[in-house]
C-alpha cells in the first residue's frame, strides 16, 4: 500500500534542511521526537555513531534504534519477513512503536551491537518524518542523555547535558507522549519495554 505525500511544513524548514546536511556530511544532530530528544546520525557511518556513543558514554553492544519516515525506508532491512509480519509493522507504524526486527545482515554491528534483532521505529513525529525525508532514510534514534540520566525533553536540558559539544538542535518540540516508544519483539510478540 502506498503512503500519500506527507502535507509536512517541516520538510522545506531551513533548520530541518540544514540539520540533514549535517547528518549527510557525517555529524550528529538532536531532534525532538514523540516523547524525548534524540541524537542522530547516518546507521553506516561508523564514525558518527561513535560520536553519539561518546557523547551517551554507552557501550556500542547495547545497540541503537533506526527510525525512519515510512516503512518504504526500511526496504532492506525487512527483506526475508514473511507478509504477516510486514502487515503487523505497518499497522502499528507510524507512530510511538519500536519492532524488533531479526537482523538480515543489511545493519552494521555497531547498530545491532550484541543482539541478533535491529529495533526499527517508523515515526509520526514531524520533524522526526522531515529529517529522514531530507536524509533520504533511517537515521539513528537514541535518547539525548549521557547513560543513567534521565531523558531530555527540552532542547535546553539537551545543551545543559552537552555543553561544550558543538552539537547542532533542530528546530521544533518534543511530542505530547509520556514516555519512549514500546519496544516488541516481532518473533514471539512479548513487550520488551513498555512505553506510552
């Protein structure tokens, strides 16, 4: 099924345009999504994900979540699901929900770190939808907290945390959610962290 064009006044945002510029060049960026900031960069650029594991101060085999504008962007990661599983996907996206997605081989170790599964999130958050449009396809999601403190929701809580770090913010705000995204296992179903 094909998705319409998203009517997303974001996408043209020279804040948005150059933030994607910045991902496309190599860097990391931070960007409001449903509940929390994020760090983002390319998923096959090694160098940038160890920046946003430098800047967390997280192991790499923890592994990273990939979100994506439309389920369309993450063609290659899903090649190999049967029908029913693309169908249950596609039902719970877009939106504050991350599937985790047995590992095909098209996902570097530093994404999967040490598990066998890839978390995959197709947003609803507009700026979020903007950015991957921009990119051209899944771009690394993580929350913007050095590991053990708690989630920024505030692009002012983001620079307090990263202060001294020429990070570059986009523009815009969090989402009404309160909490992460759920995060399922797409194999056997189970809840791997309730979110809200």
């Amino acid at each position: 099924m094909s998705v319409p064009p998203l009517k997303n006044h974001w996408l043209n945002h020279q804040g948005v345009r150059s933030c994607a510029e910045t991902i496309l060049a190599g860097g990391v960026v931070a960007y409001p999504t449903e509940a929390v900031w994020g760090l983002g960069c390319l998923p096959d650029d090694q160098q940038a994900v160890e920046q946003i594991l430098a800047l967390k101060k997280r192991s790499w085999r923890k592994g990273l979540i990939l979100v994506a504008a439309n389920i369309e962007q993450f063609s290659s990661q899903l090649m190999g699901l049967s029908a029913e599983q693309r169908e249950t996907l596609a039902a719970s996206w877009p939106g504050a929900n991350t599937w985790l997605v047995p590992n095909n081989g098209t996902v570097p170790p530093w994404i999967s770190g040490d598990h066998s599964a890839v978390a995959l999130r197709v947003s609803n958050h507009p700026v979020v939808t903007a950015l991957c449009r921009q990119v051209g396809g899944p771009i690394v999601s993580t929350s913007a907290n050095p590991q053990g403190k708690p989630s920024a929701t505030s692009s002012v809580k983001v620079r307090k945390y990263f202060a001294g770090e020429s990070l570059q913010l986009a523009p815009g705000r969090v989402g009404k959610n309160q909490k992460a995204s759920t995060i399922k296992d797409l194999l056997t179903g189970n809840v791997v962290r309730a979110g809200g």
